[in-house]
C-alpha cells in the first residue's frame, strides 16, 4: 500500500492511500465514521479483475485537514483533485454506507470521467420528494441525523453531550465480523481519533443540500442494499434507483446494514465488466 499526503488547491491535505497496481483505477468511498483505507477483503477480487484501489480519509479523519461546512459536492472535487495528482483521466468510484453517497456526488460532478458506481447502502438526498426519509432508521440514527439535519453545531452538541450510537447489531453482523469482513472494525476504530469532525461533517452533509444532482449523473450505477437496513432503510436505494436513469437496483432479502458487504464481489465483477 502506498499512502501519502495530497495538497488540495485550498491549501488542506488528504491522507491518500493506492494499492499501486495497472489495473483500472477504483476509488474508494468509506462509511461514517471510518478512516479511509481500501477494503482489504476485496483486494483478491481486485487482482482478479484487474483493478487498482485508490482512496483517502475524509476531511477530519486521519491524516486529512478538517472542513467545516463540507458537502457531497466538495468531497467530489476533493475526489477530483486526487485523481488529478495521481493523473488519473477517468476511474470509477465504489461506495459502503454513507461512502455511497459521496461516490454518487463524485458521478454526478465529474460527468464522463467517472465510468461506473457501485454503492453498498448508499443514502439518498434529504428530503427528496416521495421518500420518508427516517422511516425504518435505528432511533440512533434518527436522533443524530436529525440532529445534523438542524445544522452541524447541533450535530456537534449531540455528540459533546456523550451521545453513543446503538446500530442496533444482529447475530448475523456478529458473525460476518468474525470473519474477512473483521476489517470493517479495524478502519472504524481509529476513525474518531483525529476528533469528532469526521463523523459531524459527514451527517451534516448528509443531511444538507448535496451541491449536486444524482440524477445527472451518466455513469452506469448498481445500487446494493439489503431489506434488513435499519442504518440506512432500504428506501433509500428505491429512491435513487427510481430516480437516476442509468442506475440497477439490487435489494438483497435479509442483508443487513453490515452483511450487504458480503454482495461487495458481486458489484466488483459488474464493475469490472463496465470498463
């Protein structure tokens, strides 16, 4: 793994992580709060179909300089300014949970250079028109995107209060994670240790207007979720397959929140086949 240090045309830094191969560039969106770190149980899947894992740490996570008053479109030209330091002229973007998010924002600004999305529980825009947008939520997921929802210092104050998230595991979760998939653990450990910017910045741009519409973007999308999602309800990935005209859905019966990312290999080889 190579890791280093970008200098974005703002003057912040992101902390960049590329698995250096040949093979067709990937760009990793991580979930909240995680740092960045390309996932390790695809690497073997990557090789196999030729492709190269890029990514980095959100703003105010990792080694990357905290933005206040960030959004799903400033994430996608910080995207933007990485793959032009890498000198990467087009790439495709994968996603996990709220990383969804923030690889369809990437599609939507950057147009043709994208060439494929594969999102895993991927949050729709706030308040979009016909979606109940907290239905089927975990009441921890409501009461801090609610909170996010009402400005980041609320979010902020939440989390000062010693507000601790409950996702509301299942046995099935517990399982996964005792396998590959063990690894969502080691990148969500560290991702409050550079402090609680990362995880109020993420929710309040989930919450907050994107910058960007995804149902401009032009880039073939699969879309993965599962109907057992009380993190991110399965409503969502209706939504953004009903209203982004190049997008598949893929609903998988029972799959958790967590356990959808063990159907991550199946959106790799699709990817795969786009490019």
């Amino acid at each position: 793994m190579i890791e280093q240090q970008v200098q974005l045309p703002d003057g912040r830094t992101v902390h960049v992580y590329d698995t250096g191969s040949t093979g067709v560039p990937v760009i990793w969106n991580h979930g909240t709060p995680n740092v960045g770190a390309p996932p390790e149980p695809l690497f073997a899947a990557a090789e196999r179909l030729g492709l190269r894992w890029i990514s980095f740490d959100r703003p105010g996570y990792g080694g990357s300089t905290v933005a206040r008053g960030r959004t799903v479109a400033s994430v996608g030209r910080d995207t933007e300014a990485v793959a032009n330091a890498l000198g990467l002229d087009r790439f495709a973007v994968v996603g996990y949970s709220g990383g969804g998010t923030f690889a369809l924002g990437t599609a939507a600004l950057l147009g043709d250079r994208v060439s494929a999305v594969v999102t895993l529980a991927a949050i729709a825009p706030y308040g979009a028109e016909g979606l109940d947008w907290f239905t089927g939520m975990v009441p921890s997921g409501i009461a801090a995107l609610g909170c996010a929802a009402a400005g980041a210092d609320v979010r902020a104050a939440l989390h000062d209060s010693g507000f601790e998230y409950d996702a509301g595991f299942m046995p099935a979760d517990f399982q996964m994670f005792e396998g590959p998939w063990g690894w969502l653990g080691k990148v969500a450990g560290p991702g409050l240790d550079a402090g609680p910017y990362g995880q109020i910045d993420d929710d309040a741009s989930y919450t907050q207007p994107w910058g960007c519409d995804p149902r401009a973007i032009t880039a073939p999308i699969l879309l993965l979720h599962g109907t057992a999602d009380g993190i991110i309800p399965p409503s969502h990935g209706r939504w953004l397959a009903a209203h982004c005209p190049t997008a598949t859905l893929q609903i998988h019966e029972g799959a958790s929140h967590f356990t959808i990312v063990e159907h991550a290999e199946e959106g790799l080889t699709w990817l795969a086949a786009q490019n």
